[in-house]
C-alpha cells in the first residue's frame, strides 16, 4: 500500500498537470480551481488505498475524467433551463420543484452536444443561426439536436424510467490479454477496472450504439460515460461506426451451458484416443528405467518421476498437437494500443472462468526468456492450470527472479544480508524448497536447448492431423452462434489447434489423475508443476 509520505510527493509532483488539467476544462481561473482541488483530494484519497500503481499517469488521467464528470453534472444541473419555452411540454401551472428536479435529471442524460444546445437556447437565449455559428455546425444539424433533445427529455419525463432485463450490471470475472503487451506493462484490467467501462463495452458487443442509447440501456447520464467511451476508443476497445454508434472489439465469452454439453461429450471420446495412442508413448519413452540415461541432461527435483511427467504431458501435448499455425490466424485480429502493445482482448462474465469454454484462454501458457552475460540463452516455460497455485499476476519481480534463479543455480548468489529479499523470493516462489540446513531446485531443469530437449519427445501420429482439423471446425460450429456476427471470424481463429489447448491439456489430466497413472501434487510442487528451465546449468 502506497504511504502517505509517497502520496503526497506524488500529489506534489502533479499539481502543476492537474491545475492545466482543470485550465483547459473550464472557462475561467476560479471554476478552474474548484475543478483542481477537486481531481487532487480524489486522487490523495485514492493513493492512500492503492496497492500498486502500474501507471500513475494512466491512472490520475482516469480520476480527473471521472470527477470532471461529475462536476459538469453538478454544473449543468444548476442550470434554470426552465425560463423560456420549456411550457411547450407541460403547462406552467403544474410546474413545481419535483418536476424542475426531474428535467434537470433528463437533461444528464442527453449528450454534450445536446446538453450544450439546450443550455444555449433556453438559458443564454441564443437563436439557432447564433448557436450553429458559434459551435461551427449547420443549422439543420442544431435543428435536428434540439428536436431529439426536447423528445428525450419529454419520453423521460412522461415515462417512468424502468430499467430492462439488458440494463443489468454484468462484472467481468477475468481479463486477459492475448499477445504483445506493451513497453509499460498495462494489464488490460487497468482499462476496465470499474463496472462502467465494463457495461460500456457489454452494452456495445452485440451492436452498435450512440453514447445516448448506452446511457439509456445502463440508466445513467451520458456525461458519466462519454470521457469513459473517449478513453476506450483511444485504447483500442471500442471503434467508431457510422452515426455516431460504438462497437466494442473485446473478445467477451460467457458461460453457455449448453454448448458445454455437446463439448464435453464430444472430448470424451478424443481424450481416451489421444491417451491410449499418444500419451502412452510419451511414458514409454520416459519410463523410469531409463531415466538415469538422462539425468546429466534433464534434473528431477527429488527423483520424483511423477512430478516430471506432470510438466512433461502438459509440454509435449501442447507441442506436438500444434499442427496449424494459430498465433499467425490471431495476428490479424491483434489491435494496436497506445502504449506499443498489440493484442486480443478478452474478458468472461460471471462463472465463465469454471466453464469449458474459457479453458482456451484462462489455461494459458507464458514463455519468459533472456540472455545472460555470458551469452547463454535461458527460457522457462510454464503452463497455467488450476493444479498450480502459482500468482499469475505480472509484477516487477516476475522477469527478475529468473535472473537471480539463473545466478544461484551458477552458485554465484551468495547468502548475504543483501540477498535477503531475493532468497525470500526465490523460497515463496517455490523455486527453492528447505530440506534440512538446506535447500533444493524444486523445478524440472534441462540444459539441453529446447530444441534438442523437444526431439526426445515422440512424434504425433499422422491420424491426428485429420482428427485435429476436424476437431477445429466442429468448436467453431458449436461456438460461433455465441458470437456477434463482426466477431465470428476471430472465434474461428480462437479455435485453431484444439487438440493443443488448455480445455484439451486439462482433460487429459484430469483423465490420467483418475487413472491413477499420474498422483495427486504435493503441496510445495503446485508452485512449479508445469515448469521447465532451459538453460547451460544442471542443479547439482
């Protein structure tokens, strides 16, 4: 948690940016520092509660947005827009403050433009030829927004605003990126962190809509979401459609039961194949007989075969069945962000994570690879499932702990005070285990390449190749009803090389741990199942 010594060196540091945040908002010196002081005592109060801030400027950006918001809101709705010809709608006599109150509330729920419009009418008195002049618009297009404005405010004002089984809040259980990340590291939760944005892009995935039909679906103002909509769109996750209309491109899946039927009977019978014909060569190959031929190549924490082979199914199965090219097909759909990264959204609703359709993505593997100084290349390989208790989170520590790893395993990390926080990590991380005064590698460790590491691994048999591709096209027929139309070829995509996924990888565990020919994890080996360290070192 950030203290309050850094949060206020932080608020220091931006003041002069939130002052000209609030300058170019406002019109004048004194509303400019009420608006100021405002974003400073929400973005102090916020500091003091963050955990970790993976950018500050991103996330004070985000802040100012939301309370210039609210304050416009609070502005416009101390506006009187009730002198002038506003009786054309109902008769003076009945005017009261309850119904003052009400308009004012219709009036939050028209657009900036409109809002702007109407305030430039009634308020200010201006004629249309005064107000399309100063806006640098033609004077049907202010005809045009009047008109629709005085017919929302009217619609809402007659009728009682009832909220439709669409309007419902949906919270995003997981998100991920499916890619390139970019050079400052942003998560894509980072974007879509709070449950508007969240509806913003659910409310736009189907179809496309105007900012002022998502502020009716959602029930609530357009100036609350109108610098959220800015701030998606210049972040990739909503693109401009014609009218004014949004879509989201953000690869939403939700839990369809009944796709997960027809999924789960039809993996049945290609888990037994894939076991009986492949991975029964995999063990054949490996058998414990002849694992002392390879122990100068490949380390086994404790001799423990079982472990070995929990990291080498998962690896070989997702390499071996990786028949087409599926990262080339996703290329296209990746779209470039801001901060240089290029990649996939994807967010699940609710309980999708436990569904079988998200397996794809939440069971995902992650490569992590440097150069060392003496020019040796290292890579760790590892594949995410619900049998490790890994932290999946990217921190700053997440690339660097595989250098100091490196270090130890070259007997170059020695125990100082200075290493305190490094052997810490490394102990929490699981890499290295106590035994005794002691400790061991609890990780697979190979210091053949992984090149030559994946020759010794058995080839697919050519019947896969054919069973893959129909494996393939039957997901996509299964699953792309679930999809809008203008994402139906990204869920193509998504479904290349089933056969190698983590729905696939997971079944055949699952498969095998019931079979018992795999035995449940210890608890210190859940830390690096499905881990393996490629590199010139051998743990002794």
């Amino acid at each position: 948690m950030i203290n309050k010594e850094r949060a206020d060196k932080i608020i220091i540091s931006y003041m002069k940016k939130i002052y000209g945040f609030a300058r170019t908002k406002t019109l004048d010196i004194d509303t400019a520092e009420d608006l100021a002081s405002r974003i400073m005592l929400e973005v102090y109060k916020a500091l003091l509660k963050a955990e970790t801030i993976f950018n500050i400027n991103s996330y004070i950006f985000r802040i100012a947005n939301n309370v210039y918001s609210r304050f416009i809101l609070e502005e416009k709705n101390r506006v009187n827009l009730l002198d002038g010809d506003f009786e054309m709608f109902y008769e003076p006599s009945v005017f009261n403050s309850e119904m003052q109150e009400r308009i004012r509330n219709e009036i939050a729920y028209l657009s900036n433009l409109q809002r702007e419009i109407i305030i430039l009418h009634y308020y200010e008195k201006l004629k249309l030829s005064e107000i399309a002049k100063k806006l640098n618009l033609p004077s049907g297009t202010i005809r045009w927004h009047l008109f629709e404005a005085k017919s929302n405010i009217k619609d809402g004002f007659t009728n009682k605003r009832i909220k439709s089984e669409s309007s419902k809040k949906v919270i995003f259980s997981d998100l991920i990126f499916l890619g390139r990340i970019g050079f400052q590291s942003i998560d894509i939760s980072e974007f879509l962190s709070k449950s508007i944005p969240q509806n913003i892009v659910y409310s736009v995935y189907r179809e496309a809509k105007t900012a002022s039909d998502i502020a009716k679906e959602l029930d609530i103002p357009v100036a609350f979401i109108e610098d959220e909509i800015t701030h998606l769109l210049e972040n990739g996750f909503l693109k401009n459609m014609p009218s004014n209309k949004y879509l989201t491109n953000i690869y939403i899946i939700e839990r369809i039961k009944e796709n997960e039927q027809v999924i789960e009977k039809y993996l049945s019978k290609i888990i037994i194949k894939i076991c009986d014909k492949y991975i029964h060569q995999l063990f054949k190959a490996f058998k414990p007989s002849q694992m002392d031929e390879i122990r100068d190549k490949i380390y086994i924490p404790q001799n423990d075969y079982n472990f070995f082979m929990w990291s080498l199914v998962s690896y070989a199965c997702g390499k071996v069945f990786e028949i087409t090219d599926r990262n080339t097909e996703l290329a296209k759909f990746a779209i470039k962000r801001n901060d240089g990264g290029k990649n996939i959204a994807i967010a699940m609703i609710n309980d999708s994570l436990k569904s079988l359709e998200s397996y794809n993505n939440t069971f995902f593997e992650m490569v992590s690879d440097f150069v060392t100084a003496n020019n040796n290349r290292v890579k760790i390989w590892q594949f995410y499932s619900p049998y490790d208790n890994r932290d999946h989170k990217y921190t700053d520590w997440t690339n660097l702990i595989f250098e100091y790893f490196y270090t130890y395993l070259g007997n170059k990390l020695p125990k100082i005070p200075e290493n305190i926080d490094v052997y810490k990590k490394l102990f929490d991380k699981g890499y290295l285990v106590s035994k005794g005064n002691s400790e061991y590698v609890n990780m697979v460790v190979s210091n053949l390449s992984e090149a030559a590491f994946f020759k010794m691994i058995p080839a697919v048999p050519d019947e896969f190749k054919s069973i893959s591709a129909q494996l393939d096209e039957d997901f996509f027929n299964i699953k792309k009803s679930s999809f809008p139309p203008h994402l139906q070829n990204l869920c193509k995509a998504m479904n290349k090389n089933i056969m190698a996924s983590g729905l696939v990888r997971m079944k055949i565990l699952d498969y095998l741990l019931k079979r018992g020919i795999l035995k449940p994890l210890k608890k210190h080996q859940k830390k690096t199942v499905n881990m393996i360290m490629f590199n010139d070192i051998i743990p002794l």
